[in-house]
C-alpha cells in the first residue's frame, strides 16, 4: 500500500505525518486489496482569520474509489473523523460484495 501526503499551502511536521502513517496503517486490516491512500492537508479560510483545517482521504481499491472530506480545528481531528468515514465505507462495500 503506497500512502502520499499532500500539504496545500503549508508543510506538515513531522509529528503530523507520522500520526497519519500509523493511522493509515489500521485501514489494511478492513480490506486487504488497497493499493493506494491519498491524503490531502487543506487550510480553509472561509471567515477571515479563523482557519479550519481540512482533511481529505482518498483509498484506491482496484473497482473502487473511496473519498472522504472532513474539517475541524486540528489536522489530526480532521484526519481522524475521515478515516472513521472511510473505513465505515469500506466496511459497507465489502458487505455488500458478501451478500
């Protein structure tokens, strides 16, 4: 599985990415085909000076594309709330496929 963090705009810590690496880890175990995660670090600046930070999650199964956009007030929240999005779409497809 090839994991590319993309930053738009500013650049990630370290600390970030490896809190994304390690996360990205757990979505192998809920399907085990993913050939790609795409993960897109955004800054939104819709009302002036507050900035809410956006995540975007995007798994590459052959047959299948998944994508997930989440927003709050930290990078990890956001990254968090789309992973848990993602993966409960991955669970649904891969049931669905079962039945």
């Amino acid at each position: 599985m090839n994991v590319n963090i993309q930053t738009v705009h500013f650049d990630a810590d370290s600390k970030l990415v490896d809190h994304i690496e390690s996360k990205c880890e757990k979505i192998l175990q809920f399907h085990d085909r993913i050939t790609k995660v795409d993960v897109y670090l955004k800054l939104d600046n819709i009302v002036h000076n507050i900035k809410d930070k956006i995540a975007e999650i995007k798994v590459l199964i052959p047959g299948h594309e998944f994508f997930v956009k989440h927003s709050s007030k930290s990078f990890e929240e956001s990254f968090d709330g789309a992973l848990d999005a993602v993966i409960n779409q991955i669970k649904r497809k891969k049931e669905k496929l079962a039945a």
